[in-house]
C-alpha cells in the first residue's frame, strides 16, 4: 500500500474489503495535527473533538500523536479511557446533561465543562471548591458554514449566555467554586479568523472576574477544503493572530492562561474516503442518476447539511465526463449529488466521496435494515481492518421477541 491513497488503491480496497467501505489514512491525521502543532507551538493543547469519528483505531492513534481529547457524552469519556488516554488528557464539554453525568466525569477525574446555571448549582453543592472546573459560554457570536452548525449566537441552546455572568459569579462565590476554565465554541466550519478574535474579546471582558483562571478554551471548528479552490481557516494565520491577542490584552496580563482547541473535521475529515459501488443507472428526461449501494443512512451530510463532497469514479478514470445526479438506495429521498460531471459511470463501477471521515460513519444508521458499513484503516502501507461490515444479527441484537 503506497503512502498516499490514490484512485486505484482505493478501487483495490473496494474490491478486498466490499462496499459500502470507509475508509481512513493514518498520515493525513498526522499531517493534520502537525499542522496545527507547528502553528501554534507547543503551549496551545488541542483535544480532539471526537465526535467526529470514534472509532478506538482512531482514538489510539491521535492519542499517540500527542493530542487530548474533547467528548460529548459520558460513553465518549469511557471510549477515551478504553483508548488509554489518561483523565487529565480527557475533557467532558458538557451540553443538557443530566447532573449524573457530570457525577460520573467527576468520579473518573477528567476535565468538566459545565453548560448550565442548573448544572453548576448542583456542582458546587457537591463539590464545593474540592474539583476546579470549566464553564461553557454562550458568546452571542454568529459563526459557522451554516445555522445548524452554528452554536454560539444569541439564540443558541449551548453554553451558559455570557450575559448571565452575574448569575454565574453569584453561583461560584456561594460554593467557592474554583472555575480553571472559560469556553466557546461557535461553530463549525469557520473561516473567517477574526471569529475567533471576537469570541476571545468576549471573553477577555470577563477574565479578571474569575481569579483561578488556567485556560482559555476556543473549541473547534477550523474549516477544512472539500474542492479545490475551496477556503480553509488560515492556521498559520489564526495562530499568529490569537497569539497576539492574548500578549496585548491587559485582561490575561500577568495571568499565563493556556489556550486550548477542540479541534474535530480538521483533524479527521480529510482522511476519510467512502466507496460506494453502483446498483442502477437510470436514464429519465431530465436527469442521468447514478444509484449507489448506500445513501443517507451511511453518509447524511449532503442531505443534513447541503455539505458538498467531492466524487470520483475509480473504476474509470479516463472515461469521457457526462453529468449525473449520485442517488442513493434507501426508500426516501437522498441525493448526494445534482449535476455532477463524472467519468462515465457504468453499473458495478466504484465511486469515492471524499471528505469523509468527520462525521460519516459516526453519524450513520440501520435506516431500511441496511447494514452500517465496515472500515479501514491504512497505516504504516497495511490497510487494517477496524470494523467488521454489520450481519444480520446485527439488526435484531437488541431486539426482545415478545410474539
Ligand atoms: N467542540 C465542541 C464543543 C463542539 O460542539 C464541536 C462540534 C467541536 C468541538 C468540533 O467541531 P469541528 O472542529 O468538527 O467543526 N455534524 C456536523 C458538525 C457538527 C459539529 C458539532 N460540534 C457536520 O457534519 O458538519
């Protein structure tokens, strides 16, 4: 297997492993992670935000790349530790959990992010000052590719409103509550860099309220290129210009506040490629669709978020270019792609859509009783197996036949 995987590799992946395959490049993550590590330097940390793609594989080998990791869920936080990263390298983001939750996060000693007043009530009648913790906030600030990915505005369920601190300080003054730890995330798929200098901004107000302050957290949401030409956040850029605000504000003078990522597609969405293989090809008046052994129940950002992925036909790649919209096969509408200029595509043919590792197969389902796909991973020139392709058991396992 080369270092980088090309058309004709991945068309020989297809053929090994069947389709619908995901399939993920261990060095594209490394590239990823270095990228952000030279930018920034070693005191930034970045916590891979790991909803995007969970599997242990991937948990392991970011892990050993040196980065943290950002979680979602409780079972994230037991996915991170099965995965062998140490609590202090686990940060739990809450958003609407229940406070039982944050209990179990506490007794397994990771990192807290607390998003309520309710929450952070129930913190401190427990915990007092026993267990430094994080708030997440609500910058007011719109950002991101689109609404449903945007989390910080005015309207947002995330974080507790930065227009609430007073509320929060009454709260942390009656427990003593010792808060290390301001966040925001505002969204994903941000391109614009002063985003992330407005949110500092915002919180740089409140900084000299909380007196045991360690970090600054900033989330995620670098964006990443799906074609090409298309914008990408600025690393480089972003690193030199957030650096900057933290040396000139007056607020974090004196203060050593460390700054922290979450950082989740930019990390992961390049690496990942889905092959699909093609079921039908049906001519209408208007339209040539290309119907593919897969759909939104494997792949639901183009019909989630109108996100655009590249496809190429492997099979063929020097036949001549038609324009076909890509279908699925599920019993609903899901169209991956209008008018998209392909090789000529013919029945059996495989078809790659790139971008896909951040939020593809973590965010698929049995939808129609069809089978989640399998994945692998290519590294050190093997590709490895991670996830065996679903059977038919898989559909009934936790079922209870009552008739
Ligand atoms: N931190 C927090 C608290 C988050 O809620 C998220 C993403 C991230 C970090 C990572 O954001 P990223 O770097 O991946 O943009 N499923 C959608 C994206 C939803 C993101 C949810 N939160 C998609 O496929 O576009």
């Amino acid at each position: 297997m080369p270092q980088q995987l090309t058309p004709t590799n991945l068309n020989q992946l297809a053929k090994e492993f069947g389709t619908p395959l995901y399939v993920y490049d261990a060095d594209k993550i490394k590239v990823q992670y270095r990228k952000l590590t030279s930018a920034f330097g070693l005191d930034t940390v970045f916590f891979y935000a790991c909803k995007a793609l969970t599997n242990i594989n991937i948990l392991k080998y970011i892990r050993s790349l040196g980065a943290n990791i950002d979680c979602s869920s409780i079972n994230e936080v037991r996915l991170a530790l099965y995965a062998g990263f140490t609590p202090n390298r686990i940060l739990y983001t809450s958003n609407g959990i229940s406070f039982s939750e944050i209990e179990e996060a506490h007794d397994l000693g990771v990192i807290i992010n607390i998003d309520s007043l309710s929450n952070l009530e129930k913190f401190g009648m427990k915990y007092g000052h026993s267990y430094p913790v994080g708030l997440r906030l609500r910058p007011n600030i719109m950002a991101g590719g689109n609404l449903k990915i945007s989390t910080g505005h005015d309207k947002s369920k995330f974080g507790i409103p930065v227009d609430q601190t007073g509320q929060i300080l009454e709260v942390v003054d009656k427990y003593h509550i010792l808060v290390n730890d301001l966040h925001i995330h505002t969204g994903s798929e941000i391109t614009d860099v002063s985003v992330f200098l407005k949110g500092i901004a915002v919180l740089f107000e409140i900084v000299p309220l909380f007196k045991h302050l360690k970090f600054i957290d900033l989330g995620g949401g670098f964006k990443v290129p799906y074609k090409e030409g298309d914008t990408e956040t600025d690393i480089p850029l972003l690193a030199a210009k957030v650096k900057e605000a933290f040396a000139n504000s007056p607020s974090a003078a004196g203060r050593n506040l460390q700054i922290w990522f979450e950082p989740g597609k930019f990390l992961v969405s390049e690496c990942g490629y889905f092959i699909t293989e093609v079921n039908v090809i049906k001519e209408t008046s208007s339209t040539t669709f290309v119907s593919v052994n897969s759909g939104f129940n494997h792949l639901i950002r183009p019909m989630f978020y109108d996100s655009y992925h590249r496809i190429e036909n492997i099979s063929n790649p020097d036949g001549a270019e038609k324009v076909y919209s890509v279908v699925g096969n599920i019993c609903e509408t899901d169209t991956f792609a209008w008018n998209r200029k392909l090789h000529q595509v013919r029945e059996g043919d495989h078809l790659v859509f790139y971008n896909a590792g951040a939020y593809g197969f973590e965010m698929s389902s049995n939808f129609n009783s069809r089978y989640k796909p399998a994945e692998v991973l290519v590294k050190d020139y093997q590709a490895l197996l991670i996830r065996k392709r679903d059977v038919f058991e898989d559909l009934l396992r936790n079922q209870i036949e009552v008739l």
